[in-house]
C-alpha cells in the first residue's frame, strides 16, 4: 500500500511537469508572461513590436538555452559593454519558462 502511495505521488508530479517545472506549452505560456511582467519589450522587439535595442527574432535558431539563461542572469558576462540589465534573482521557474519562450522564436 505505501509503495503505490509513493507511485501515485511520483505520477501525479510528474503530470503537472516535475516539481513544479512547467513544461511544454505551459511553459511557453508563463513565459510569454514572464517577457511580459519583466518588461522585455521596453528594450527589446519580437515582431517588430517592442523596443528597437535588439530584436530577439530567431533567437531561439542562434543560441542554445544556457546561452539564453547566461544573457538574462549575467549579459555582462556574455558582453562586457552591454547595456542589458541583469535578472539574477529571477525564479527558476520564470526563468526555464522565459528561455522556452524565447527558443520558439525560430
């Protein structure tokens, strides 16, 4: 009886995306959020909607999610002369969330 209690705990966490990580589509979602409530677009367009700094159209076709994670926690680390603010204290989930975002923009 406890082992399908701990079966049936594992089963259920992992259909709402291992411990609380957001997946797929849900993932997406909270991350176009994210872009959202972090006001990306104040600096940077998708579309040609947003600000004219840098368009993050094909992002997601010119770098790699940890490249993406590095811009967003430390962009002076990637280019010492950016202007690009830092999100080192952006939650994990908002931040796996915002990277799924940005790599559909193919």
């Amino acid at each position: 009886m406890k082992a399908a209690v701990i079966i049936a705990g594992f089963l259920m966490l992992t259909a709402i995306g291992a411990w609380g990580v957001l997946t797929g589509d849900d993932a997406v979602d909270h991350g176009t959020k994210v872009y959202a409530m972090q006001k990306c677009a104040l600096c940077h367009s998708i579309g040609g909607i947003g600000g004219k700094k840098l368009a993050l159209d094909g992002v997601g076709s010119r770098l790699k999610p940890d490249a993406i994670q590095k811009w967003i926690r430390t962009p002076k680390v990637m280019k010492a002369d950016t202007t690009m603010k830092s999100y080192p204290n952006l939650p994990e989930k908002d931040l796996a969330a915002l990277t799924e975002y940005l790599m559909t923009l193919r």
